[in-house]
C-alpha cells in the first residue's frame, strides 16, 4: 500500500506520473486498477522505461511513425488509463491512431475464417516444436491479442521489411485484413 499512496502523492503533486519499471511490476492488479480509476485519462504519464527504451528503436528503425506519435511531444507523455499495458509482459503502450503513415495495428478481429484455421495448424506446429515462418509468428501473436507491427519487431528482432512482407503475404492468403486508416480501426479499438 506504500507504493499505491507515493504514487498517488507524485501524481497529485506533478499531475505526471513517473514510474520505474520496478515499481509497475510490483503493483497488483487492484492497485493499478485503483489508480486508473481515479485518475483514468485526467492524469498524464511519462511512459516507463523499457517502453522507452522501444520508442528509442522506433526513432531510429522508423523515424515516420515515432515522428507521427511524438514530434509534438519529446517527454513521450500518455494517459494514465494506459497504465495496465505497460507491465511486463503486456504489448506495451499500442500504436494504432497514426495520421500521417499507414497502420499496422491487428486484433483478432482481423483474423478472417481462413486465418483462424491457419491459428490451429500454427497451434499444431508449435506443439510439435517446429520452426514458423515470421507470418506464422505473427499470426499467432495477432491471435493471441492486439498488438502493432513494431511491438512485434521489436519482441522478435524481426527486421520491418521483412514483417510488412510478411502481412502483405498473410493479407494475400486472405488470412488477415489490414486497414492502414486510423478511421477504418476506430471499431477495433476499444473490442479487446
């Protein structure tokens, strides 16, 4: 409870929350529940350091897109309500609302039938320890929960050529829809 209060006491003071890794770890799901509930979207966070530390690849793997989420915005500042996927081993703080360059964010949703029978073969594969294909990995990871292109880069040193290949593949096996327009993902958004 002596975390959960210095929190609060920090973001009541600065009305920005800045949280080391240790300390998100280490925060129950009450607590972040009891945090996000409170504050939700009227408080700002600085984005904790392993997610940093993705954002620094971005710039230099990508600088479009980091440019299109945070040329306005050195301190990397979010909404407290995202603090939930920021813990180890969630996606991280999801790049899905680009303007300016084309959306590689995918949920389940994006899955059309014959992809969710390409899910049971991956499944099959897995199972029998054989090696996947970077689509087939994406796929399952697509499968399992939202998640964007770079994330996905980033957790699987897979370089983005060959990523964005791999969803123009899995695009033209009609396994997966891909919608580049941040108002064509508006209805997957707020699903998951």
């Amino acid at each position: 409870m002596a975390l959960l209060d210095s929190l609060k006491t920090r973001i009541d003071s600065t009305g920005v929350l800045d949280i080391t890794d240790e300390e998100l770890d280490s925060l129950s799901d009450d607590d972040i529940h009891v945090l996000v509930d409170v504050y939700g979207a009227h408080a700002l966070m600085m984005l904790p350091p392993r997610e940093r530390a993705f954002f620094d690849w971005l710039r230099r793997a990508d600088p479009p897109v980091w440019n299109d989420l945070w040329a306005e915005d050195e301190n990397m500042l979010v909404s407290l309500s995202h603090l939930d996927g920021l813990r180890r081993g969630e996606r991280g703080f999801i790049i899905c609302e680009l303007e300016l360059q084309p959306n590689y964010f995918f949920t389940y949703r994006h899955i059309k039938p014959p992809g969710i029978e390409a899910v049971d073969r991956i499944l099959r594969k897995i199972e029998r320890n054989e090696d996947l294909a970077v689509g087939e990995v994406l796929l399952f990871e697509i499968a399992r929960a939202p998640i964007d292109l770079w994330h996905f880069c980033y957790k699987y040193s897979v370089s983005l050529p060959k990523a964005r290949l791999a969803v123009e593949q899995l695009t033209a096996h009609g396994w997966l829809v891909h919608l580049t327009q941040r108002e064509d993902l508006a209805s997957y958004l707020d699903v998951e």
